[in-house]
C-alpha cells in the first residue's frame, strides 16, 4: 500500500501532477472547500476517467459517509488538480516512484491515510 498524510493539503505536495483529460483510476483529484478557502480541502480518488470529455467519477469522503460523485455541478468550481501516487509501468506493474515501493499486484493497491 501507500501511505499518505492524513491532510488533504499535505497529499497534494505528493505525486506528479496529472492533467484532467489523462486521469486514470487511483489518481487523487483535488478540491477547494466551503471552510479552505482557495486552497486544498478536500480529497478524493478516481474510480473512472473518460480522458476524451475531462470528466470523472471519484470516492472520497461526504457528510453522509463514502460515496461516488460525478464531477459536476459543485466540484467544477472546486476542482483544484490531480495528482498521481501510483505509477504503471509496461507490464501492469505499479510502483511509487518517489518512495521506490513496488507493487505485485495492482489489483490490490489502497491506500493507508495517517
């Protein structure tokens, strides 16, 4: 796994930065909020990118639990930018380029905030 800051502003110093039309599933999207101001308050992960529109869905935390948004609507005005934690190499492989962990099996990344 990889862990991560427990601040959303903190998890966006990590990472190389993603532009919106290349995301990819696991890249952390990043968000103004009501109480941040301009700068990062709120986090979440992408589950589904369509790279041609710039439009995702992502997980993150709500006021109502976990749940999957759309962006849209709210999080448009909010979006700050996207980061990538997980890199893919050629033969489907992930690793952290930055801390050099490698990763087996992709299919059992997560992430340990904390």
């Amino acid at each position: 796994g990889y862990k991560l800051s427990p601040s959303s502003r903190a998890q966006y110093l990590e990472g190389t930065p993603v532009d919106r039309k290349d995301l990819r599933k696991g890249d952390l999207v990043f968000f103004t909020s009501r109480s941040s101001g301009k700068n990062v308050g709120h986090v979440g992960i992408v589950v589904s990118a369509d790279n041609e529109t710039g439009k995702f869905k992502f997980i993150h935390a709500s006021i109502r639990g976990v749940k999957i948004s759309d962006f849209e609507g709210y999080y448009v005005g909010r979006y700050i930018g996207a980061k990538r934690i997980i890199k893919i190499d050629a033969t489907g492989e992930g690793w952290n380029e930055e801390r050099g962990n490698r990763i087996v099996n992709p299919l059992h990344w997560h992430y340990e905030i904390g």
